[in-house]
C-alpha cells in the first residue's frame, strides 16, 4: 500500500447532511465513480463536455484493467478541521467495487459484497 493516496481532493462539500445512523441504525448509502477526464463545463447544458473519443478509448482501457485485475477503490472522508490533514477526523471508510459490463455492454451496478476478512470500517 502506498505512503501517499493515488487520488485525493481537498474540497469536498456535500449537498445534503450525511447522518452515520438514525436512532442507533446504521443508515446506508450509495458510492459511485465514473473515470472521467475534466473537459471543462458546458454552462448552456449544465453538464460536462463530452469525452474526445481518444479520451473515452482511454476510459475503456482503464476501465477493462480495473476488471482483469480485481482491484477495487478504497475511499476515506475526512473533516477538515485544523491544519494538519493528518489529524483530520475521519467521517467515513467505504470501498467501491468495480462493475462488470452487462451482455449489451451497458454498465450494471453490482450488489455491495464485503471485502473477504474484514469489513468497511478498515
């Protein structure tokens, strides 16, 4: 495992307030990821610009690497509070899976599994 995170952003804020459990029940949610280039915004659309189809070639390839090797992602949120991110309280743990294409080449969400000898609070 790596000293040093291979993909971080500093700036997270949230939409909404996330609650770890309602009267002591744990509330679920859900995590996804979509590689991605940043293209810029298209404001008149209100979404991203399009992928150059070398960029969405490029995605695919990663995308296959992800599946042949069965790595998955493990994401950690932190509050920041104070200076020094290493004494940042962690908000959250989860791993995201990768999802196998289905027959017709869309994208199917895979079932939550847990991860062999542990659980999501690694």
């Amino acid at each position: 495992m790596a000293n040093a995170p291979h993909m971080g952003n500093a700036k997270i804020t949230f939409k909404n307030n996330i609650n770890a459990s309602t009267n002591d029940v744990p509330i679920e949610y859900q995590a996804s990821a979509w590689i991605t280039f940043n293209n810029g915004w298209d404001d008149a659309a209100n979404r991203p610009y399009p992928l150059t189809d070398q960029q969405e070639m490029v995605v695919e390839q990663l995308y296959q690497q992800l599946i042949q090797s069965g790595a998955q992602l493990q994401l950690t949120i932190k509050q920041k509070v104070g200076q020094e991110s290493r004494a940042w309280p962690i908000a959250g743990r989860m791993n995201l899976f990768v999802n196998k294409p289905k027959q017709d080449n869309g994208y199917q969400q895979q079932p939550y599994q847990q991860p062999q000898g542990g659980n999501s609070e690694w």
